[in-house]
C-alpha cells in the first residue's frame, strides 16, 4: 500500500503521542533482581474496539512467576481494576 501511495481512511488513534513538555519517566526495575513472586507487578490497560463503542481491559502481571495476578474489563475507562492476592 505504501508503495501505491494508499492508505486506509479510518482514524489513526494519537495515543502513543506525548504531550508537549512531557518527559521520559525512568526504568526503576534495571537494577535490582526479582527474587520472590509479588515483589514487582506490570500493569497494562489497553481498549478493544466492538461493533458499538469499546471495552476497556486491565492486566495485572506478577514479574517473577508471570502469571495473571489480575483483569478487569470495562465499558467505561474510569474504573476499579480488581487484584487478587
């Protein structure tokens, strides 16, 4: 397509654009080793596009073991996200 010169018409999402003046927060996890499972969590909130709107989905990740500590799904963003321990 690119080649062609064409490309889709639906609307690019402008989420992974940073705001003007905003910085780079720091890797804190390079330096020091997970030993022991719930010591350090990843979390992602990503939106999944449906026929009438989107449903918002939160995961929660143990680093140590990689397992799911934790979803959540949502119509709306603004939400508690559940964890279990």
């Amino acid at each position: 397509m690119r080649r062609m010169g064409i490309e889709a018409i639906y609307r690019r999402s402008s989420t992974s654009k940073p705001a003007p003046g905003h910085g780079i927060d720091p890797y804190l996890l390079r330096g020091p080793a997970i030993t022991r499972p719930n010591q350090a969590r990843a979390m992602d909130v990503m939106y999944i596009p449906m026929a009438r709107g989107f449903v918002y989905l939160a995961a929660v990740v143990d680093c140590f073991s990689r397992s799911r500590a934790g979803t959540h799904n949502s119509l709306k963003a603004k939400t508690r996200a559940r964890t279990s321990t």
